[in-house]
C-alpha cells in the first residue's frame, strides 16, 4: 500500500531482503538498505529503508501496536524534518515499513560512534554551525507536530538514534512506535506503560505515566546536551543522568569550557552561541514541567542563536 508516490514495486522489496542488506535493527525486528534500481554501478543508484517486523507471536505484542501508531501517525502527516514512510506490505505473520533513505545514518552515530564513515566526512566529527543547524531542524519538525497537527503529537521517544541524517545532513525524527495523539493539546494523558529510552525520559513520566508535549521537550532538551558536550545521556557521573549533570554544572561552575564537547573547543569563536544551547538545554530538562518551554519557543531561541555573530 503505497502512502506516497514511488517508483519500485514489492517484488524489488522482497528480492532485496537479504541478510547482506541489513543495517541495523532493535526490539521490533531488522532493518534493511535496499536499492530500488537494477543498476549495477553504485553511482546514481537510489536506496530505501526498510523496517521487517515478523513472526506471529511478535505481531500479537507490542511491536503490533508500534506497527500500527507508526501507520497512523506517519501516513498521515508530511514535514521535511520528519522521515517519510512511503509504503508498507504486509501479510499474515510479516509486516514491513519502506521509508526513504538516510544517507549519513543517526545523530548518535555521528556524536557517539565510529571516526570514519565511507563517502562522508572523514573524521567523523560534526561541527558546531552544523550540529546547530541539525538541532534547528529538529525543533521545526516537534514544533509542527506539537502546534501544528490537530491533535497534536507527542513523540514520546526523542533520543539521537532516531534522528537521522540525509546526504546533506538535513535531520529528520524517526521511529512514531510510540508515538501518541493528544485529544486536547497541552492536556497531560496517562500512557499505559512507561516506554523510552533511559537518560531520555522526563522525570514526571517515569514516576506519573503522565505525558503530554512537555516529555518530548525533556528529551530534546537531552540532544541538545548531547551536541554541546558530547557526552551520552548516562553520562553524569555522581549526578546519575546527563540533565542533572548539567544542571548541577551550570549551578557550581561559571566556566563552560569543561563542560563543552573537546571537538568543538577547537573553534572558540562559536563559544557564545554553545553557551547559550548548554543553558537553554537545561531549561528544557527542568524536573517541573511548567518550567521548561514550548518547542515554538524552543525553535525561535534557537533560530535567534543561529543568528549572532561570531565570537572573535
């Protein structure tokens, strides 16, 4: 059932999912790089991804219901900063989600993983103007689904591996499995069960199951800690999590360049404009949620940021 125009069929789906393809995968099942043309030449050629989520006994729990608040919710919206899903097949004991593909792979990879990427940049290290500009991106995708899209959305799983990265590094938020409707925006709901990723979740969802757009902004508030110091969202040491860690660092110590990612020290003119993200991602991660700003305020800090000069 295709959800947007494309220009392959199934059987090229199904030929291509083999175990040579595959890229990565989780919980939910594997994920394939799959090319759409009988060109031989890797030049020109176009790929998509490919979700698989399989087996009966699967299909009956929860993967089910991602499959389905991922159908819904991405079938029926359409922003450039949000990954589109292009088609899905499905049969009795086995469903598959075609989204376009994402070159540079996820914002953890490029933070958190390997120095060298094939047909990338070659140290494996982001800049700050780009890190800013992903961030940007990123924001404009959550503020259209917060205030936006009626009911709004909340994402409930904002973490660097779900935004990934197309060949000119434009961000897009990925994987809607668990993904929630508000009936009324700005109302908190109770979710069944607390589901997310540890280091990402906002302190009232993890002890209420009450979410709203608030959690989403908790966790954005954790990339942007991310992309300033270049630590993972466990990493806090005594402090426990990444949010606390900075917390405590903006309270005690008035000299960021400790806390700033060593990459990007390299470039003090840019100091100025992490500053400001570092203080604005601690806002974002306050422990009350009437604290931290909408994602429309977000975004327009950021934007504002994007523009002061340079420090000299």
């Amino acid at each position: 059932m295709p959800l947007q125009q494309v220009n392959f069929t199934e059987a090229k789906i199904l030929r291509e999912l083999t175990e040579e393809n595959v890229i990565g995968g989780g919980g939910a099942g594997k994920v394939y790089k799959v090319s759409i043309h009988n060109n031989e030449q890797e030049e020109g050629k176009e790929y998509v991804a490919v979700k698989m989520i399989s087996s009966a006994e699967r299909l009956g729990s929860q993967h089910e219901k991602e499959f389905e608040s991922e159908l819904k919710i991405l079938g029926s919206i359409r922003h450039r900063n949000i990954v589109k899903l292009l088609c899905y097949i499905s049969s009795a004991d086995t469903k598959l989600l075609v989204y376009e593909y994402m070159a540079n792979g996820s914002l953890h990879w490029w933070l958190h993983g390997r120095t060298e990427v094939s047909g990338a940049i070659k140290s494996g290290v982001i800049d700050w103007p780009m890190r800013l500009h992903i961030a940007i991106d990123v924001a404009k995708g959550l503020s259209y689904m917060h205030h936006e899209c009626k009911p709004a959305i909340i994402h409930r799983d904002v973490k660097a591996s779900n935004i990934l990265l197309d060949s000119e590094f434009q961000a897009r938020i990925a994987d809607f499995g668990l993904a929630k409707s508000l009936i009324q925006a700005g109302e908190a709901e109770t979710a069944s069960g607390v589901a997310g990723t540890f280091g990402y979740f906002a302190p009232e969802y993890a002890r209420t199951r009450k979410v709203n757009e608030k959690v989403d902004v908790y966790s954005f508030g954790v990339v942007l800690l991310e992309l300033t110091t270049g630590r993972r969202p466990t990493e806090g040491g005594e402090h426990g999590n990444l949010a606390d860690w900075a917390w405590y660092h903006l309270q005690e110590n008035n000299d960021f360049n400790g806390a700033i990612d060593e990459d990007l020290r390299l470039n003090p003119e840019h100091l100025r404009q992490i500053v400001i993200v570092f203080k604005l991602a601690v806002m974002c991660t306050s422990p009350l949620p009437s604290s931290r700003p909408s994602m429309k305020e977000v975004l327009q800090l950021l934007q504002d940021c994007e523009q002061l000069p340079m420090d000299f």
